[in-house]
C-alpha cells in the first residue's frame, strides 16, 4: 500500500555512515534530510512518529511488529532505569536476536505458542543457557508490559513459558586461601590489583569495569557503584585498606574510568578476561576460576567470618533485608566498614 502524502521517505544514503539511513520529507518541491538513523527500524518508528505528529494521524493499517515495539521500548526503558549497567543493556540486545524469527510479526498477532517455540529452539536445539532462556523471558515480558501500558496489545505471556530446569554448567568456586595469598605475593604484576580488588570488595567485574573515578570518594574512602545490574546493586562499598594503595594508583592515573590500559581507555569483559584476568589467573595456576568467583568468594568469606547479614547483602548488592534503603547514614557506613573489614 501507498504512503500517504506527507509521510517522508527513508533512503539508504551513500558513502561508509554510521548512521546510514536518511529520513527526508518535501519541503516546497525538494526532499530534506530531517534526521539519519544506525537502522532502518529507528527511522521507521521515527517517520511514524513524524507523521502523527505533523498530521495527528496514524498510518492507516499500521500494526506495530516485535522489532518496531522493542526499538520503542529500549529507549522509554532506558530513560526509566538510567542507571542500568552497559551489560545488561547487551543483554536485551542479546535475547532480541534470538527472536528473530518474531522481528518482523505484528506484535498484537504472536501468540503463546510462538514465544515458547523461540524458547524452545535455544534450549535444545542451540543447546544455550538456563540463564541465556531467562533473558528472552525476561524480555518478552517488558516488552509486553510497555505494549499494554502504550495500549498497542493487552496479554502477556512471559509468565506462561517453560524454560526448563536450571542445570548450572559450571559451579561457581571459592578462590582458596592459599591462590589469594599468592596473588599478594605478585601483587606488582600486570592486572593482580583488579582481581585484589575485586576480592576485597565483591563487586561484580562488570560494576568495576563501569566504575568512574567521580564514583570514588578517597577521603571517605568508599566506592559507589552508580550503575548495575539490579537497583538493589546501586549501592556504596567502604576501600578496604589493603587495596588503598592500589585505588589511589589507579586514581592517579589516565583515563575516566578507575580501570583502564595505559593508554586510559577502560576495559570491556572480553578484553579484561583476555588481557589481565587469564593471563593473572595461569601465574597462580587458577585457570579454572572466572571472574565471578570473586564475588562468591566474598560471600564466603564473610559467612565464615560471621559478618552481620544485613551489611553483607549490602555490600554484596543483594536484595532482602533493609538493602534497598539508599540513605546511608555515618553508623551505617561504619557497620560497612566493620564488616568489609572482616576481609583478611
């Protein structure tokens, strides 16, 4: 069917564009360019948007598709969370690509068998994760809540899909004693700080690779973690003082970010596995351990210590308790302190 007049055209323009694709209207006989866009979907949605509002009227016959609903809900869900971490926004990505057999279907038309046979396929047939399956769920479900909230569908299915059994592929390990100890005794080598900090904070390798040096506070000596992957994540963990040192060398040197190369640019995962943690981790024989067993590491730790419930789900960004309190007065910090301490 024909657009109407006045509904612009999208042109695919020339030359190597990061954002490639043109939105141009007829303005007194010649096409301008109004905006350009990294995809064509976005510049769908935003002509759609045009039309409404220089013609208050929608497209006749327009039904919106499962990819043009999830390129209008990331960014209302973005402005709503702004906090949220750079991977977990990957991994709304993520789980869109693995529906993409859904992109192109009117979101109002795709039933409860479609979702679950998208399901399906990750789970047995790509043989993916529990967790990978969990993130499509997860996805579908906000997305369909901002589809009825926007009036364009009234039924979500997330809550009636099957993924199976949660089967963990790798347990995750407690770092020994004896790998931390010989991790001090190294402590100078390339990358040794980032794990020593990790182990004395708990915090997810992802919150520390997002962690900017305006979000250090040395005179206090705390670290707050503005971005992650839960709200109750968003939390304040005292320095411990054995890894003083090493905050406040990397808080002298370049770059935006407390974890950067030399050059000042800040890591991602893939290029901290690859460039500091494996190659740490084959100096202590600890290959088989992953970033994340910092963190349960910690968990441990502190059980074993005996440290106050309260104050490890805190520092840890767990939720329950009194965690998602964000007031934290001088005795609270000082319960942190004492129970971060714990850690020898």
């Amino acid at each position: 069917m024909r657009n109407p007049n006045g509904y612009g055209t999208i042109k695919l323009m020339g030359g190597n564009r990061r954002r490639p694709y043109g939105f141009l209207v007829s303005i007194n006989g010649k096409q301008r360019l109004i905006e350009s866009f990294e995809t064509a979907v976005e510049a769908k949605i935003y002509q759609a948007n045009y039309y409404l509002e220089h013609h208050h009227k929608r497209l006749p016959g327009h039904k919106i598709t499962f990819e043009e609903l999830f390129y209008r809900w990331l960014p209302a869900h973005l402005q709503e969370h702004p906090s949220l971490a750079k991977t977990t926004i990957y991994s709304y990505k993520n789980a869109f690509r693995h529906c993409e057999m859904l992109h192109h279907k009117p979101f109002a038309d795709i039933k409860y068998a479609d979702y679950q046979d998208i399901i399906d396929r990750i789970r047995y047939k790509q043989k993916l994760s529990y967790s990978s399956c969990k993130k499509v769920r997860s996805l579908i479900s906000l997305m369909s809540k901002y589809a009825q909230k926007m009036e364009y569908h009234k039924t979500n299915y997330a809550e009636l899909l099957g993924i199976g059994q949660n089967k963990p592929v790798r347990p995750h390990k407690t770092i020994s004693r004896q790998k931390i100890n010989r991790l001090w005794r190294i402590a100078d080598a390339s990358g040794i700080d980032t794990i020593l900090i990790l182990l004395y904070t708990g915090v997810r390798v992802g919150e520390l690779l997002e962690l900017e040096k305006k979000n250090v506070n040395m005179k206090q000596r705390f670290i707050r973690i503005a971005k992650s992957k839960t709200e109750a994540g968003l939390r304040i963990i005292p320095i411990h003082p054995l890894i003083l040192p090493f905050i406040a060398a990397r808080m002298a040197a370049a770059g935006t970010y407390l974890i950067c190369d030399n050059a000042g640019h800040p890591y991602d995962y893939s290029r901290y596995r690859s460039e500091l943690w494996d190659k740490a981790m084959k100096k202590i024989n600890g290959s088989h351990y992953t970033p994340h067993d910092t963190r349960h590491t910690v968990a441990t730790l502190l059980d074993d210590a005996g440290a106050n419930e309260n104050a490890k789900r805190r520092i840890l960004g767990h939720a329950g308790g009194d965690v998602t309190d964000r007031v934290y007065t001088h005795k609270s910090l000082h319960q942190l302190r004492k129970c971060i301490q714990l850690l020898r």
